[in-house]
C-alpha cells in the first residue's frame, strides 16, 4: 500500500542473507528435532516437558546464544479422567477439560440444548446441558451463567482436549471468581447419541465423573538472545513446548523450526542490526498462557523499551497442510507477512485480524504481532473445520489437533521445510531491514473503518472519532513517504533510526487501543476483543430506549470511550508528524 507507485515499500525489503539462509533450511535437522520433541509426552511442568527444554537449551548454547532457564510458579490445571454414567449402569468414557471443576459423581437429568444458545441454554436451568460443539471458554462460561450444573460437549468423531477458563494467564482477585464452577467433559458423536436415545426415552439422567488437577505448580521457562550491532531493540520469536500427549504438531514441530531459524541467524550474527531473542512457554495448554504472559508481567518496562515485533508459531508441518492463503498478524504488520509468505510460498496469502487466541499476551505493551499458525489443511466440509474458522479464522486444523494422535507420523517433512523457509525469511527481514516493515498507512484505514461502522449504528456522536480517525490515516501517508525515503538509503543511520523510534512510538498507542479493553497493565479475557472494544457498545444503542437509565449509562460510557479513542488517535498523529515534517 505505497503512496507513491514508482517507489518500493519499506516492508517489500528482502535481507541480502535470503538467497543462501532460506534454501539452507535442512528438512532432515529439522526432522531429527522434531522427533525429540514428539518422544514424551508433555504436560506443563511435567517431566518429559523437562526433557524438551533440555534439548532446546543444548541446541541453543551450542548456536552460541545466550540461554536463561528458570521456573516460574503458574496457576495450572491437569486434566486425569472423564466418564459419564449411563442409567443401565454402563460408562462412556470421555474426556474432561482443562480448569473443569473435580466432580466424584454430579447426578442429573441431561437436556439437549443443540449448539448451546442462550434460548436452548435457558431450558437447561439446574440441568446437565448436552451441547453440540467443541468446548470452548466461551460456550462453557455461556452455559454456566445459564444456570446449567454440568455439560456434555459433543466432539464428533475425535476428542479434542481444551481448556475451559476464561482467565488469560494467571488469575487476578478481580477474576479469579471466573474459575469454572461447573464441571464439563466431551464424547464422541455416537456416544452423544446414545445420550440422546436415553433423553427421547425420558431416562436422561446421568452421572458425571471428573477428575482435574489444578493448582499452583513450578514450570519452566526459557529465553535465549543474540545481540543486534546497530540497535538495542530486538524482535521476539515465541512459541510454547507444553502441549497434549506427545504433541508432534502442537507444538514440536514449531519448537523444531524455532531451532532451525535459531541456528541459521546464529551464523549471521555479525550482520544482525537488532538483536534476536527467542522465548519458550510452557503453561500454554493448560494455564491459558501462564509463561506468556509471566513474561509480559515481569519483562514489561524492558520489553515495552525494545521489543519491536514478536513473531509467533504455532503447529507447523502438519500432513497435507498445503494451503497459505490466510495468515495472521496485527494490521501495521499485515503487508510484511503477505509479502514474506508469497516471496517464499508462491501463494498469495490474505492477512487477517488476530483471534484471542495464542501467546499474544503482548498487546496492552503495544507489541506489533506476526504470524501464529502458517501452513493449513484446504478447507473440509467437516465439523472441525467450521468450528476451526469461528475460533481462529482459519479452517486449516487437521483432525488430529489436540488429540493423542498428535504423532510424529502426521508431520511431512516437507511442509516443515517449507514453513520454516517463511519464518527464517521474516526473522532475516524483521532484524535486519534498516525500517521495521510496519504499515500504519494500512493500520489508520482500517481503524476509520471501524468508526465509520460504529457510526453507522446511530443514537451516539461519532464525528469527533471519526475525524481523528481520517486525520490520522491523512498523517499517514506523508509518515509513510517519510519511512520509505529513509529505508532507501536516502537519509542517513540517524535518520534510519529516528524511524523505528516513530515506528515503536506509533505501535505502543495503536496497538492498546485497537487490540484490548483499555487497561494496558492487566490482561483481557479469552474471550473475543473486537477493535475500539469501548466503543462497540453503539451497536447496543439501538435496543435500548432512549428514556431509561440504561440508554443514558451506555452513552455516557461511549462518550469516554471515545475521549480516549480521539486522545490516542492525535497522540499517534503527532508522532507521525514530528517524524515526517
């Protein structure tokens, strides 16, 4: 999105290291790594966890990073056993959930209330509620508010083990009540129809069993770093060890490509202008990213002073996962993926938004996200696959997901390869362009979108919004000249510099604006956060009478809201235009 078409756009910069690092990829390493990885089974902070970490900080010292291995205490939850009891005295065997409540044996009659909406969900009041769709926070909360005492998920053909709070991270006096209270676990299709035959029957009452350890346990975790020559920032590349059973895909595989990427950067030290810093999470699976956002609590001043981008993986190298067409970033860092997936894949890739979902515990410091999961399965007519598009936006998940047949036999090595290639490409791109490839032209358009939608809902004053909005994507332009002029060698390193200072100014206000609820410190649920998430109330307005309380408390909300959406907006112009004028 250049605003001049004769030029270059700063994210189309391509690392003179490209030509020889990325076809240097080595499938067979990465292989040899993957295997290790997918040898143990590996819940967070259990014992064949502590055997990965091992092999990733052998791998990394011997790249000559600078490793940091330390426990950290999370609030985690181990799931152990889920039945359900059958009126015949016949058991289903399922599976319950991470963070569902232990239950020796809850006994009640079974409702079956389809997906779950709230009108099905209200005749399920002191009812075990049998619900149509994978368990997600969302749907667990949603039943529990509705008064249910227990829910049968129905999985379909696999069990996709998940878990169920709706806390990010640690929990806080302020939503540590929102700990599930219910107990859930999910079956498979033809047992949820044998569910279903006892509740046509009227002898719908069942008894579930669940079993859940959850509490207070040290885990690990790991950074490692190699210093940059020309800046003391430095780009992030994360993804979690902790996983489901042996976890070849989720997340050996990325674990492997982490090393990879590691090893190759290693032997281009020298030219790196930032630094590169790579992270290890555990807690993801089962603490709702308790390492992630460990981190961003106890790192946040360093990370908020030199963190430019993080680049994220998740699940690569899946069998048959051949379709790049949808990736994910935060929208200053859309245009670099895009490029960087089509210079390496062939394929043209569409960003889009990021879902609540991964370790991107990162957006109230005001960090520029890239990339999550990369390599997808083209899109099937599958209950999974439309449950897979609601959550994350892309389809791509294979069946195998989160289950115990996450084995090294679905990994194609030639996939891996492949994503790895994408990600070397980006982490050569992200340390060593003279300008951060972010594109805050494209992130001001698609913010006045947003209030131009918002506005269009009507009965609030969106004119002060909007004209931030607009005044910012005009400032934009002329800041995005100003960028290309001095990525292109026109200007000289204090002049480079100067830049990425704006770059980082702009993403530490519009990245907390458009990505969370507001407060920067504290983090926002697992639950969706659309953009300008205070000023999504206009969409109540319209249902709200005019006259009532609830009218004039929502708009006298929409009208801070939007103070501090119109403050943000001119703060981020002004950075524009000190930089470009």
């Amino acid at each position: 999105m250049a605003t001049d078409p004769s030029s270059t756009p700063y994210w189309h910069y391509r690392s003179p290291d490209e030509a020889e690092l990325v076809p240097a990829v080595s499938a067979e390493t990465l292989m040899a790594h993957a295997r290790v990885m997918a040898a143990h089974e590996k819940e967070s902070g259990t014992p064949g966890e502590a055997q990965s970490y091992d092999h990733i900080e052998r791998a990394l010292k011997s790249y000559g990073y600078a490793v940091e291995r330390r426990e950290i205490e999370a609030f985690i939850s181990l799931p152990q056993e889920g039945r359900v009891a059958l009126p015949d005295g016949s058991v289903i065997e399922g599976l319950t959930h991470a963070f569902s409540p232990s239950t020796d044996g809850l006994e009640a009659e079974v409702v079956d209330v389809g997906d779950g909406t709230p009108a099905d969900l209200a005749r399920a009041v002191g009812k075990i509620a049998l619900i149509d769709s994978l368990s997600t926070p969302g749907k667990a909360w949603a039943a529990q508010e509705a008064g249910t005492v227990g829910q049968i998920y129905v999985h379909r053909d696999h069990l996709h083990n998940m878990i169920v709070t709706t806390i990010w991270g640690t929990p806080e006096p302020d939503t540590a009540w929102r700990i599930p209270r219910t107990p859930c676990l999910s079956v498979r299709r033809t047992d949820g129809e044998r569910i279903r035959q006892l509740i046509r029957e009227g002898r719908g009452r069942v008894r579930l069993i669940t079993r859940v350890r959850t509490g207070w346990a040290p885990i690990p975790h790991l950074t490692a770093h190699l210093d940059g020559t020309a800046e003391d920032r430095f780009v992030m590349f994360s993804g979690h060890v902790d996983g489901w059973h042996f976890g070849a895909m989720d997340n050996g595989t990325a674990n492997a490509t982490m090393l990879e990427v590691a090893r190759l950067l290693a032997s281009r030290r020298r030219t790196l202008r930032r630094g590169f810093r790579l992270a290890f999470w555990s807690g993801h699976s089962h603490g709702r990213y308790a390492g992630s956002t460990w981190y961003a609590d106890h790192a946040w001043m360093e990370l908020h002073r030199r963190c430019a981008v993080h680049l994220n993986i998740d699940s690569t190298g899946a069998r048959g996962a051949t379709d790049y067409s949808v990736v994910h970033a935060t929208e200053d860092a859309q245009s670099f993926v895009e490029k960087v997936v089509h210079d390496v894949t062939g394929q043209a890739a569409r960003a889009r938004r990021f879902p609540r979902a991964g370790d991107q515990s990162f957006w109230g410091i005001g960090i520029p996200s890239a990339l999550m999961s990369l390599s997808g399965i083209p899109k099937q007519d599958t209950d999974l696959s439309r449950w897979m598009e609601r959550l994350f936006g892309t389809s791509g998940f294979p069946w195998w997901w989160h289950t115990r047949d996450d084995t090294i036999d679905k990994i194609d090595a030639d996939v891996l390869a492949l994503d790895t290639r994408v990600y070397v490409a980006a982490a050569l791109r992200l340390v060593g362009g003279p300008v951060l490839p972010l594109d805050y032209l494209r992130f001001s358009l698609a913010i006045v979108t947003t209030v131009e939608e918002l506005g269009a809902a009507g009965r609030w004053d969106a004119g002060p919004a909007l004209e931030a909005a607009r005044h910012l994507a005009e400032r934009a332009a002329p800041f995005t000249r100003a960028l290309e002029s001095a990525a292109s060698g026109r200007g000289d390193e204090a002049r480079a510099e100067d830049a990425n200072r704006a770059l980082v100014a702009v993403s530490r206000v519009l990245i907390p604006l458009f990505y969370t609820t507001g407060d920067r410190f504290h983090h926002d649920l697992a639950v969706p956060v659309p953009p300008l998430a205070g000023l999504q109330r206009a969409r109540e307005l319209s249902s709200l009478d005019s006259s009532s309380d609830g009218f004039r408390f929502a708009s006298a909300a929409l009208l801070r809201e939007r103070n501090r959406v119109v403050h943000a907006l001119e703060a981020a112009a002004g950075i524009m235009d000190a930089f470009a004028l």
